[in-house]
C-alpha cells in the first residue's frame, strides 16, 4: 500500500515519500550544513553569497521536514570554532544573516506549526542576535509541531564540559558533593538538548566524513548520511533521499538483528 503524500510536497518530493515507510521516519534528524564556501567559489561569488544562498536551502528543508511529520530537526549553523578561524567580516555578516533570518522567518515557521529552540554558548552571541533570538523563540512557543534547533556558538566538547559543571552545581544546592550520582541520563539530563531525543539520523553536506564536534554523546547510534551535495543546493528531495537511505540501514544498537537472533539461538 502507497503512503499518503502530505500536502505540500512537490512532485520529485513526493516521489520519493512514496518510497518511505511513514511508521519508520527519524525522530530526529540532525544536519552538518556544509559547503556554503565551495558553492560560491565554483561561482566565482564572495564566500558571503554562499552563505545566503544557504539560507534558502534552511527554509526548504524546514518546510519539507515539517510537512512530513519529523518531530525534531538540528540545524547546526555556527561552530564555536567557526568563530575564532573565520575573518571577523565573515562573522559579522553571518550574525546579520541569523538576525534577518529569524525577523523573516518567523510568519513561514508560524504556517507550518515550528517552535524554534537553541543550542550552544548563546550568551557570547552579539546582543542583537541574542534579542532577535529570544523574540522569535517567544513567537514559536505556542506552536505545537516540529522543534527547529538552531545550534550557534555551538561544541560538543564545550557542551558536555558546561553540562559536568551544571552537574556539580545542582549537586551543591542540593546537599553536597557527596549526593552526586552521575550515570546516563543524568548527564543527558544537563546537556543543551534536553529538550529532545537523539537524533536518529545525522546528515552531512558537501561530503565531508567528519562529526565536526557535533553533538558527540548524542549522535553514538545515531546512523549516518553523507552527501557530496553542497548546501546551498540541498532541497526536500536531498533530505527525502537521507531517509530513504536510513530505512535501508540495520539499526541494531550493539545488539544483534531478528535473524542473527534466530541463528544464534539455533547454534
Ligand atoms: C559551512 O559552510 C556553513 C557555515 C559555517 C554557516 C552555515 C550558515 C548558513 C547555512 C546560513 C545561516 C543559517 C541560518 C540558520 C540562518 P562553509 O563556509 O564552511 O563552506 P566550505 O566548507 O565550502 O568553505
């Protein structure tokens, strides 16, 4: 039986969702967008236009991922590094960009039911994007459906260090030190992402086989999905094929597939 297409979808989009089993999308889906430079320089464009042009393929993705019912996307837009090695001009202009962003977006986020969420060392942002961010959080609060994490100023390795030192805090308000039990869940518990389940799918641009000090605790079973598509050109119908490629994937989380099972309790 073919999967009912959700509306909105075109017609390549809905191609491919037919392929799909609807019981079996990600939970979450978490994006290394990559390849904003590689797009503008095979352009003979300012690296900046790459970055723009980037903003489109955000709004695309949003839309397609939001009409098919994903519950949580990641999007990760601004490393705490890309902060220290990029020429302050680049920075400058991606701060504008977030900032414009979140002033135009809010009305399509609103029509396709999306609150809007963060990650990362938000508080070392410039105060503008810190203000333009907590309006459109506040505007996004009351929708009901697919929660956009924008990570920005965002490690890993930052992220898990805040979260021993939320950990130990919590510890010291309540009781001591010596109250301090830490196994799985609590540290989750104190990390930025909360708010959300592991992402079930991690997806590359521009074919980069590296994590980039993306989420590394939450991504360990997550299934992974790289495609030599560039960001700017990344559309519904990349994000589709991600997941038709993640359907075809044996997730067994260290354990053993229904039939390796079955062989197993035979021998
Ligand atoms: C990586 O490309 C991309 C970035 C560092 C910035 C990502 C930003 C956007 C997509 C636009 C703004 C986002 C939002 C949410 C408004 P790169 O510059 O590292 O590309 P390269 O590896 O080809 O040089």
């Amino acid at each position: 039986m073919q999967a009912r297409v959700p509306a909105g979808l075109d017609r390549k989009e809905a191609e491919i969702y037919q392929r799909l089993d609807p019981e079996r999308l990600p939970k979450h889906i978490a994006i290394i967008m990559d390849g904003n430079g590689r797009w503008a320089r095979k352009r003979h464009l300012p690296r900046v236009a790459g970055h723009r042009a980037g903003v489109t393929s955000v709004r695309y993705v949003v839309e397609c991922a939001s009409r098919i019912g994903i519950p949580s996307l990641t999007l990760y837009a601004f490393s705490e590094e890309n902060w220290k090695r990029r020429p302050k001009a680049e920075v400058d202009f991606l701060m504008k960009l977030l900032s414009r962003y979140l002033k135009q977006e809010v009305p399509t986020l609103h029509k396709n039911n999306v609150r809007l969420q963060y990650i990362g060392r938000l508080r070392e942002l410039p105060v503008f994007v810190q203000e333009k961010m907590e309006w459109a959080r506040e505007e996004t609060s009351r929708n009901t459906g697919m929660v956009l994490t924008l990570a920005l100023n965002y490690s890993a390795r930052s992220e898990l260090v805040d979260a021993f030192q939320s950990m130990l805090k919590a510890a010291a308000n309540n009781g001591g030190i010596e109250h301090l039990t830490i196994d799985e869940e609590t540290v989750s518990r104190h990390l930025y992402t909360s708010h959300l389940p592991d992402p079930d799918l991690v997806i590359r641009t521009s074919g980069e086989m590296r994590l980039s000090n993306f989420l590394l605790w939450q991504l360990a079973y997550a299934e992974i999905y790289v495609t030599p598509t560039l960001w700017p050109e990344f559309r519904g119908v990349h994000l589709l094929e991600g997941i038709a490629d993640y359907q075809k994937r044996d997730r067994r989380y260290g354990g053993l597939n229904d039939s390796q099972s079955a062989r197993a309790l035979r021998s």
